[in-house]
C-alpha cells in the first residue's frame, strides 16, 4: 500500500544530540558538530525543504527496500515524485539502483552478440564519442528527455565550432597554394624567390598547424543513427530489466534528413562542371553515352570486367571484394552473392550478408564472356607468376592473385575516372546506375529489387532510382496519346503509308502543322522533311498543341480503320524556338502491324527444331587460346 511519509530538513551544522538530548561530545570532550537537518530550530515555511520515503516491495530475501528522496521546494513537487516513484516501482522498475548510464551502455553493448561487425563497431562509436561523454555520469533511474535534448544542443554548438575551424583551414590552404604560385613565379629572380620561399614556408607551416584537430562535423544523419543506438539501449534495459521508466529517445527532436536524390549528367550540368569544377549533388549517375564512354576508356584496365559488372549488375563492392570462384557457374550464366567482405579501421572481416541480400543474379552472354576472359587472365597470370602466385580463390583479384581490398576498389575506380576526364560518380553511385538502366530497359522495380538485395521494393525505388532524361522525355512524349483531344479536322488528302516505308512490320512518319493564315493549319505527313506527303489534314486552331492532337485524333483513326497499332506519339513541339511555337508543330508516330501466323497445320511439338541457335554456350575464342 502507498504510504508516503513526507517531512522537512535542511543542511545546517551544530552541535549533535542523542535521542535524549544529550549534546555528543568527541574523543577530547568537545561537542560533535554535524548536519541537524531533522531538528533545526529554523524549520519552517522559508526553511528547509520536503523529503518523503516509503516502502517498496521487498526484494531478494526478503530484503527491505526503502525509496527516499529529497530536496524539493514545495510539498506538492514532493508527492508527485513519490506517486511517480511508486509507479515505476509498481511497474517493475529499479528505482533504487545507482547505475551510471555509463556503465549501463557498456553493459548493454557487451550482451549484444548477434550483432554484424559493422554495426558493432557503429554502436561502439557512437557509446564512446557521444553517450560516455554527455551521459555516462547521470544515474540510470535519474535520465530523462532533457538529458537527451542537452546532449543534441552540445552536439550542434561543437558543430559550429567544427565548422568555422574547417573555413580556418580551408581558408590557409589557399594562403598555402597561392604562396607556392609566387614561388613558382619568381623563378631566377634570387631575392624575391627567397622571400617567396620564406612566406611560402610560413604558409604552410601555419595550414598544417590548423590541421591538427580536425574533425568531421557531425550531421544530422549521424545524430539520427547515435539516437537509434541509443533507443536500441533503452529499449534492451525496458525489456530485460524495466530499467527506465520510457524509452526517452523516442521522444527526442531531431533536425530533418533530406536523402540526397540522384542527379543524371546531363549536358547543362556537365558544362557546369567543367567551368566550375562543382558537382550538383554528393550522388550523381552517367547517362547511358557516359556510360559506354568509360567503358570504352577501361576496356585495357585489368579490371575492365569488373568495372562491367558494377555497372551492369549493380553489386555492393564488400560483395565483388568475397566472391569465389565457386559461387559462379559460366556456362548456366548465374553467380551467387553469399558473402561479403566489411572494413573496420581497415582492418577486413569475412562474414555472410543480410538474409535479403543473399542472392543469385542471371548473367548476360557478354557478362558471362567477361568472367571467361578474366579467369583466362587469372590463368595466365598463375603461369607467370609461379610460386608467387597468391590463390586465394576469389573472382577479383591482384594480377598476382592476392584479394582486392574494399576501399582500394574505390580509390581505383575514382582514378580512372578522372583519368577518363568524364564527370565524377562514386563506385556505389553505380548501383543507381545499374537499377537506372533496368529501369529503362523496361524491367519491373521487382526486378530491380531482387537484382540489388533490397528488402522491399521501396527501398529500391526511394534510394537507387534515378530518372535518366530518356525516361522523363518518353513520358512527355507520350502523354498525348494517352489523353485524346477532340480537335475537328477536314482530310484533304487521306493517310496512305507505302510499303517502302515499313521497316520489320513497323512505319515511323512525322505530322508537321504549319499556320496557314489566322487560325487555318495544315498538317501533312511525311517521312522525311524532303519527301512526298502521305496525307493532309486542315483544321482551325488557336496553336501547335491544337494541331498536334488532330494529327493524333487522324492517325489513331486511321490505324484503327486499318488494323494497326499506334506504338508511340512523341511531341517535338518544345524543340522550336519561343518565336516560331505560335505558327510550327511537330509530332511523330511509330506505327505496327502484326499478321502473326494461323496455328492451323501445327502438331503439338514433340521434340526439338531442326537446328538449335544455341544448345550449349561456347567459350569466347580468348578463353579457347587460354585453354
């Protein structure tokens, strides 16, 4: 039962009394001096403050558990910290512990062992250089959200500080390079080489002083990730031990995240580049002509194939780093990714990946050639080397065998491009391209997904999905044909498509519009600017998107009267000049026909055709001279 006793007392010192009242003398007969808390003559309104106690549940056995706590202004702060103290009591709480978070957080990252090596050493981080320092000293039963909230504030005002030492440093380097221009500038001539020299030295000593003690600004990102540590502890201590009385951390305000979106290098964007040396956004992906460029730019490199399967198949580069030999079959054309390679301080660690990221990926024939032809100059490699030769028996290797470490595939991949001279992109900026390029190729996101390892679908298509210009250009091309528009028309000349102009069962043809005389168009169709019309339409209309959609309304017409497919419509109107949009339009269609053969004659098949395209796949001549 919740009975609280409530009481005053202060911090005044005198002398000491017995239960009697009797002054306590000390071993030389003097009168002790201590706290008189309980029986100071000054109790009272405007001295002292309230302290209550009560009894809790007895503990292990049968052990006593008095709660007692004090210092509070008024008697009504008192009882409510009683009533909430009894509550978590009640609810199983150990209110009575001393605990420093401190020590809880080690204790807590200690029982944790099912964790990956990775987050390990995330959770580690984030306990070291962020809750010892700001939490560790606050009792575990004591923390609450304002802990929390102090901590973030602390994070965020070192954070300016960061940031003003990095403009500091930033600001030197420059000092530093200028200073090596004018002594490189004042080559043969003696005393002003010396000066320059003489400051250029200066310069750099006081940059590489202001280096020291640099550290990264911690962003918001990273606050949201030591917050997520954090719930994860809190709830482990709520669960196992009713520890706290809430998970605090859910109840924290953070600054908003914004995931970067991928940005394509179109021709504006690379022309800014090159004046400015800027990149638009920290995630950027080649267009499918970039693309082909490096690739053609690789095709000497040692890891040319390797450079195609990143891009081509999107992998994590931890997942190319482990893959054996023994997870690839050449001629089923497949590899399965089971393992991967993670870096902690440099240091790597084999261990398999997630559940969701295990996953067999289908090669194309030129993939599976590629893999051929690198294991043919793996074996060539073995021959040359001999002895010295180091199998480790993965894919991706040295050219003396040895395994390729994870980062010092990035830093590979991030020379070549330079040397390239095309824009830069990061290694893992290839995973976007590679669910880019699915994507326009016409896979579904589900695909796309099983090909990368995700989770879910929105995974993909939030984070590793970017819109090349070809996308958004067949979208605007084909809204028109999707939303039909009644435009009225006079054929003047019907629409004939001659044989000459189907190629494979499919006719492409332009509708161009020009203004007649105030509202009047004419809108013919033809192949090629230079050529016969295949037909002509007139109409009154206000503009080019009027004589557009009846070039689309007499098509569709047509194609249906004849049995034909309207494939496509693509609007060129935008391509014209402002000044000439009000008298020109411009639409072309792709236009199919389909005479599929009659199943009458046909047997149910009961073996194979006369002669297979291709029964068994044949190894690329490279790996025949290899063999």
């Amino acid at each position: 039962m919740f009975k609280p006793s409530y009481y005053r007392r202060c911090q005044c010192k005198g002398p000491l009394k017995d239960e009697v009242g009797n002054p306590v003398l000390d071993a030389d007969g003097e009168p002790k001096i201590g706290d008189i808390g309980l029986t100071c003559p000054k109790l009272g309104k405007s001295h002292g403050t309230w302290y209550f106690y009560f009894e809790a549940e007895r503990g292990e056995g049968n052990k006593r558990a008095r709660i007692r706590r004090g210092g509070f202004p008024r008697l009504d702060d008192a009882k409510k910290k009683a009533k909430e103290l009894y509550d978590a009591a009640t609810a199983g709480t150990d209110v009575l512990s001393d605990e420093k978070c401190g020590d809880f957080f080690l204790r807590w990252i200690k029982t944790k062992k099912s964790l990956a090596r990775t987050t390990r050493h995330g959770y580690e981080e984030h306990i070291t250089n962020y809750l010892l320092p700001h939490l560790g000293h606050i009792k575990r039963r004591d923390l609450k959200v304002r802990h929390l909230d102090k901590m973030y504030d602390a994070i965020q005002d070192e954070n300016h500080k960061r940031i003003l030492h990095r403009i500091r440093v930033d600001l030197l380097h420059k000092d530093r390079d200028a200073a090596h221009r004018a002594w490189v500038k004042a080559a043969g001539k003696k005393e002003e080489r010396r000066t320059a020299r003489r400051a250029f030295l200066d310069a750099n000593a006081a940059w590489r002083e202001a280096k020291k003690g640099l550290r990264k600004v911690t962003s918001p990102a990273t606050m949201h990730r030591i917050n997520d540590t954090l719930s994860s502890a809190l709830s482990w201590g709520i669960k196992r031990e009713q520890a706290f009385a809430r998970n605090w951390a859910q109840l924290v305000e953070l600054p908003a995240v914004t995931r970067p979106k991928p940005l394509v290098w179109t021709p504006e964007r690379i022309k800014h580049w090159k004046r400015a040396g800027e990149k638009p956004g920290p995630v950027m992906v080649w267009t499918p002509e970039l693309t082909g460029q490096f690739l053609d730019f690789v095709k000497g490199d040692w890891l040319y194939e390797l450079w195609h399967s990143f891009i081509f198949l999107g992998p994590r580069r931890g997942e190319m780093a482990a893959l054996p030999w023994t997870e690839v079959s050449l001629d089923a054309l497949w590899l399965r990714i089971s393992q991967q390679i993670v870096e902690v301080a440099y240091e790597l660690y084999g261990e398999a990946p997630k559940a969701d990221s295990v996953r067999t990926l289908s090669l194309s024939l030129e993939s599976g050639d590629n893999l051929a032809a690198f294991r043919a100059k793996q074996e060539q490699k073995r021959q040359e080397w001999a002895d010295a030769y180091v199998d480790s028996g993965r894919v991706w290797t040295h050219e003396n065998g040895e395994a390729l470490h994870p980062d010092w595939i990035s830093r590979r991949f991030t020379r070549l491009v330079e040397l390239s001279g095309l824009p830069p992109v990061r290694l893992h900026d290839l995973r976007h391209l590679a669910a880019t390029l699915s994507l326009l190729a016409g896979h579904d996101i589900k695909v796309v997904q099983e090909k990368l390892g995700h989770s879910s679908r929105q995974i993909t298509s939030d984070t590793y999905t970017s819109v090349l210009p070809e996308m958004l250009r067949a979208e605007a091309e084909s809204v028109m044909a999707v939303v039909p528009r009644d435009v009225p028309f006079e054929v003047r000349t019907p629409l004939v498509i001659p044989e000459r102009v189907w190629q494979n069962d499919v006719a492409v043809f332009f509708a161009h519009g020009a203004r007649q005389s105030g509202d009047t168009w004419a809108v013919g169709v033809q192949t090629q600017p230079d050529t016969d019309l295949l037909g002509l339409i007139t109409l009154s209309g206000r503009g080019q998107e009027d004589a557009a959609n009846a070039a689309v309304k007499w098509v569709r017409e047509d194609c249906t009267a004849n049995d034909l497919e309207l494939v496509r419509v693509e609007n060129f109107n935008d391509r014209y000049p402002e000044e000439e949009r009000t008298s020109f339009s411009l639409t072309r269609f792709t236009v199919a026909r389909s005479e599929s053969p009659d199943l009458g004659g046909w047997a149910l098949p009961t073996g194979l055709p006369p002669a297979a395209s291709r029964t068994t796949r044949r190894a690329p001549k490279r790996r025949q001279k290899a063999a």
